[in-house]
C-alpha cells in the first residue's frame, strides 16, 4: 500500500481528464462533480448526471473510478451517482459555457 496522502487537487485533476462521451467537456466543468471524500488510500466521488436516464452512466462512472485509482496513494474508489440536486445547465463553468458557445 502506499503510504502517499491523497489530495482533493489531485482528484480534481484526474476527474478533469474525465468526459462525458456526448459533450466535449470534462466532468467537473460540466458541473457534475458534488463531493469529494477522501478516507486513507479510499476515495469516494459523489457526482450526478446530465439526465438520469443517460445511457453513458456505467461508462462514465468506470472512467472516473479508473482515472481516481492511477493517483499515487489512492488504493480504491467508489462513485455514488445522485439525483438531488438535479443537474441543470446553470452548474457548468464559465470557460466551459464558452467551449459549448452557451
């Protein structure tokens, strides 16, 4: 096990390397992103969807737990999708508002 600390930057970076499939927009630009927890080597990501019935759902989960799991120190992660607060168009960043011409 490493011993390494795990940074809630350091998730934030990775999870930033992680795109919904239908928009060309990280997930945490988009606003999907809602908590982060960090307990020793665990790592759990709170996080929401642009619609519930997203098809991407597994896809995207799989891509953030694999892209948390490659930080230094971290030793597993899990996702726990919600739906409350639902997502709306007004959670996206504003550099990303631009990217998607909003």
């Amino acid at each position: 096990m490493n011993t390494n600390a795990v940074t809630k930057d350091q998730v934030y970076e990775a999870l930033r390397k992680c795109f919904d499939p239908e928009i060309p927009v990280d997930i945490v630009s988009l606003g999907l992103v809602y908590g982060i927890t960090i307990v020793d080597d665990w790592v759990g990501v709170k996080m929401t969807l642009t619609t519930p019935g997203c098809g991407m759902a597994d896809q995207i989960a799989q891509n953030v737990k694999q892209r948390v799991r490659e930080i230094p120190g971290v030793g597993d992660c899990d996702v726990r999708l919600v739906w409350n607060p639902p997502w709306s168009a007004s959670r996206i960043s504003p550099e990303a508002r631009a990217k998607l011409g909003l």
